[in-house]
C-alpha cells in the first residue's frame, strides 16, 4: 500500500481521517459512491471540502493511487468530484487509481477553486 507522504492525516481539531496507518488485514475496504444530503451537518461539510482541498494540492489533476487515502472519506466523493481513472476498476485494491474531476469538484466546492461568488 503506497503511503502518501505530506497528504494530511485528518482535519485538525476533529476526528475525521483522511489517511490510514497500514492496510487492513481483512480485506481492503471498497470504494462505493455515498449520497451526500443537503441536511448533512457542516463539520461534515467541512471535511469533505478539506479532504477535497488536499487532494487538489497533493495531486491536481493527475491520476493518483488509492494507497493509504481512507476509504470512508474518498467514498464521500467517489462517483462525483473523485472517479475511477483507469478500466476495469476495482473499488477493493490500494493500487487503483483515482483521478480528481475537476469541473464537478469546481461545481461542489468552488471555494477551493477560488471561484466562489460574491455574497
């Protein structure tokens, strides 16, 4: 399992990973697209969009590898801002590989983009 190095371990101040310590021994969690709701509550919110941020600044555009990313927190944003980059993919491999859509996350979370509106 690739680890990424400078990739932040989780939200300061909270308990919300965003990367594991080392592979499950069970079996590797599966990636699956969760429904994100308009009621969800912002420290949620906030998580997803930190998560979102570091993913940009790690890897931009490019095509990356699950490796140590958590799976709770990729599957937020699995289906939407975060897709599979490669065919066949399989959602319970460390070594697939994730590329971050960038007009869907520029849509879901422009202020990271620095294009959100003016209030």
């Amino acid at each position: 399992m690739l680890k990424h190095r400078g990739f932040p371990g989780r939200l300061p101040g909270t308990d919300f990973q965003f990367t594991i310590r080392r592979a499950n021994p069970k079996g590797v969690t599966p990636l699956v697209a969760r429904e994100r709701y308009r009621d969800r509550k912002p420290i949620d919110r906030r998580a997803d969009k930190e998560f979102l941020r570091a993913i940009w600044e790690c890897f931009g555009d490019q095509p990356f590898e699950r490796g140590n990313l958590d799976a709770g927190r990729l599957s937020w944003l699995f289906g939407r801002e975060v897709k599979p980059a490669q065919e066949p993919f399989d959602p319970e491999s460390y070594e697939a590989l994730l590329v971050l859509d960038v007009e869907s996350a520029r849509a879901s979370f422009p202020e990271i983009f620095g294009d959100e509106a003016p209030r």
